[in-house]
C-alpha cells in the first residue's frame, strides 16, 4: 500500500539521496543537464537553501525531491508516475519558499528552466501554472576528435591553473567584474571549489603581464559520461577583445582531450552573443537551448501589513 511522506533536507545523506533519484527517474536524454552533482553540492552548502530544500517518499523509499536556489529559482525531479498527485504540492512548496520572503514586496516570481526538447516538463510547468519569459539559455557543444587550434595569447599574458584557495578572492572579483554581478563572492567561488568533483588543474586563469588576474575558465571532466565542461568563462573589462576567452578554451579544451573526455559543452545566456561568437569559433556548435518560465507569486492577505491594504 502506498504511504506518501514528506519532510525538510536533514542532513548530508539527503544530497546522496537526491542525486540517486536524479541517476534513477530523469530519462537518459537529460541526464547531464542541469543540476548535476556540482550544482547539487554547490546549491545545498547554502543553508538557506537548504531551509528550501524538500523531499517526498512513498513507504520511505524517495520519490521526488525540490529545492527553491537564492535567486529564486526551483529544481526539481519527481517520479512521472507521481507527478499528478504530487506535481501540484510540489509547486505550492516552491511558492511557500517566495511568499516567506515577501516582506516589503506584494509579488514576486518562482523561476524555472527546461529544454527545449523536454516535453513532458515543459507540459509539467504548463499545467501549474508557469508562463514562458522569452529567456534563453544557450547550451553549445565540441566534438574533441576534431582537431584543436593552438592557444593565441598577447605578449606577457600567460594561461596557469589557480594556485589555490589563496586567489579565490581575487578569481571572484574578476568574475564579479566580467558579469556585472555581485553573486560569486569569496566565499561562493570557495564552495565551488569544494566541491567533490573539482580539479583545481582545471581551474585555468589568464594572469596579465603584472600578475593581474585577467580572465578564467572552470573545466570539469567526467569519467562517466566523458563529457568536459569549459564554464564559465569570465574576463574583465580591462582586458576584454584581446582574445583570452578564447584562447582559454581552446587551453580547456585540450585539458579535457588529455584527460580522455570526448566532447565539451558549455552554457551562457541566449543574450550573451559575444560568448557565443567566441565559442563557435572554437569549435563548438549550437546543441539546445533552455526556455526560462516563470510563475507569479503574491503574498497571502494575511501576510500583507494592515497599512498597505
């Protein structure tokens, strides 16, 4: 008989338990895709999501999972044959998530993302209630049999491995400038190199001729699927047009040969068409896409203060 449970994260087993569902109920097509382990690890050493975190189970044994990110963002996998009894709990979770942070705000929107050749989701975010933005993600991908040009570099410019937890802070302010934002603190660039799967061999950097730190790019390798990762890739303004992303890459990308991956991929914004113009002439081509959803979310009447009513 089936007994369906639910609770909050408790702990570290519960990320274990979470990339086991991910390797048993997401189809193969989709199985590295975003999140992968990575991001799993990277998103829940923040105990805030953590808080944001639930899991759902039928006689204990998992069935579904959803964490809503800080930038409001819900991941999710929930076996197919639950999705109509479940789907809907699951979403009103993620909106409980949005709606405890309203606080001076009336609304507020829970965000998601799908490929754009995943059907049976993008029907899932339909029928509760998710609406496409427009956003795009562009994911690109590069044969490693093919060959690879040699790295081109200005004078003085020299392509290394980070030296350790000692250049995080400077790594994430380069990363900071690069993309305008002010997410990759020090302390988040430390828990990405953290996590199980990092090698700091593949952190590569671009120093300029006075030892600033003038772009980098973070590679992965996986053993399994041997498929390589070459994102992101950051440069700074200072130093942007000169070519190091590109030769950044094309250093990546030979990294990954050596290790035995067979292809690469890499993401950046459907807006980001300087990203893409630099990675295509790389080598990479155009593999998917990922549409952006999202759904609005207001404050309950009793939560909004008595003054603003």
């Amino acid at each position: 008989m089936s007994h369906i449970s639910t609770r909050i994260y408790e702990d570290e087993k519960d990320v274990q338990t979470i990339l086991d569902l991910i390797s048993r109920i997401r189809p193969p097509k989709y199985l590295y895709n975003y999140p992968v382990k990575a991001d799993i690890e990277e998103n829940l050493a923040s105990a805030a999501t953590r808080a944001n975190t639930r899991l759902w189970f039928d006689n204990e044994h998992p069935i579904g999972w959803a964490f809503v990110d800080q930038f409001d963002n819900l991941s999710w996998e929930l076996d197919s044959q639950y999705e109509e009894q479940l789907g809907e709990d699951l979403v009103e979770w993620g909106e409980a998530c949005i709606r405890k942070k309203l606080t001076d705000r009336r609304t507020a929107t829970l965000d998601a993302n799908c490929r754009e050749d995943y059907g049976t989701r993008i029907s899932f975010l339909s029928r509760h209630g998710f609406a496409q933005t427009g956003e795009t993600n562009v994911f690109m991908s590069r044969d490693l049999s093919q060959p690879i040009a040699e790295p081109n570099l200005p004078p003085g410019f020299v392509i290394r491995s980070i030296a350790g937890a000692q250049e995080a802070e400077a790594v994430a302010s380069t990363h900071r400038a690069a993309f305008g934002t002010d997410y990759m603190t020090t302390e988040n660039r430390l828990i990405i190199m953290n996590t199980s799967d990092y090698d700091p061999s593949l952190d590569l950097l671009v120093t300029a001729p006075d030892g600033t730190i003038a772009a980098n790019c973070i590679c992965s390798a996986n053993q399994i699927s041997k498929t390589g990762s070459t994102d992101p890739v950051a440069t700074h303004p200072s130093f942007q047009r000169l070519g190091l992303a590109r030769a950044l890459l094309l250093t990546g990308l030979r990294c990954l040969k050596e290790r035995d991956m067979s292809s690469a991929h890499l993401g950046t914004s459907g807006n980001n068409l300087a990203m893409q113009r630099t990675a295509l002439s790389a080598g990479f081509r155009v593999a998917y896409k990922t549409l952006w959803f999202s759904k609005e979310v207001k404050q309950n009447s009793g939560d909004i203060p008595s003054a603003a009513l």
